[in-house]
C-alpha cells in the first residue's frame, strides 16, 4: 500500500509541474512562411521591382511576424499548408489599416521556376505578385 500512495503523490505532482512546464514554453508563435519572406510587388507585365524601387501602393514586405503595406500592416493569425506544389497556405491575419483592425482571410499560393510569382486570393479579389528582394 505504502509504493500505491507514491504512485498516487508522483502522479499528482507530475499533473501540477506539466502545466508549469508548459506555461514556461509559452503559446508558438504564428509566423508567416519562409518561402514567402521579402519584397513583393504587382506583376503588371513589365519588371515592376526596377520601374520604382520605392514602389507604389500595392508592394509589401513580408517578414517573419510582419506584412508591411503602403498604408497598413498585418500579422499573421494561423498559417495552413494547404498544397505542397504548388506551395499554398490558408492565412489569416490581423490588418491594421487607420485606427482599425480586422481579420482577413487570404490564400497564397507561390510558383514554382527561378522567378517565383505569388497569387494572393481573399474573397474580394486576386493579385499576383513577382519578387523584388
């Protein structure tokens, strides 16, 4: 009986110092793909990145916590594989525009080939986009 009432107790501390042990790790941290990581801008036929290095209104740059817009920014929420080939994620992310912040819904999907083009998608409308840096 005595090695039971152990078993009991180690049992009981093991369900206290999980939970701590776990608290100490911290929640992971949501961070958007490697792949998709740089500066990016829209794919109007000509080679956009060179025609104005400091662009216009539709390039971002996306880093690993941030997209950064002309106007806005964005933080990523949950990032799903969805396709291995192409590459393409479900993203939603937090877009800060003004003094607001909503929640939008997009999928990337990234090209194969030396010059990767990235197809974003939301419910409202589609860009594609060729790499700068």
């Amino acid at each position: 009986m005595h090695g039971a009432k152990w078993a009991v107790v180690a049992a009981w501390l093991g369900m206290l110092l999980i939970p701590s042990a776990v608290l100490a790790a911290g929640p992971k941290k949501v961070t958007y793909p490697k792949e998709l990581l740089g500066v990016w801008d829209l794919r109007l036929g000509q080679d956009q990145c060179k025609v104005a290095d400091e662009g216009g209104d539709a390039r971002f740059e996306l880093t690993p916590s941030r997209l950064i817009g002309y106007e806005d920014w964005a933080e990523p929420l949950s990032v799903v594989l969805i396709s291995h080939r192409p590459r393409a994620w479900r993203i939603k992310s937090r877009l800060h525009i003004y003094e607001e912040a909503i929640d939008v819904y997009e999928i990337y999907s990234l090209s194969d080939g030396p010059e990767p083009m990235l197809a974003v998608v939301d419910s409202s409308r589609s860009a594609v986009y060729e790499r700068c840096q």
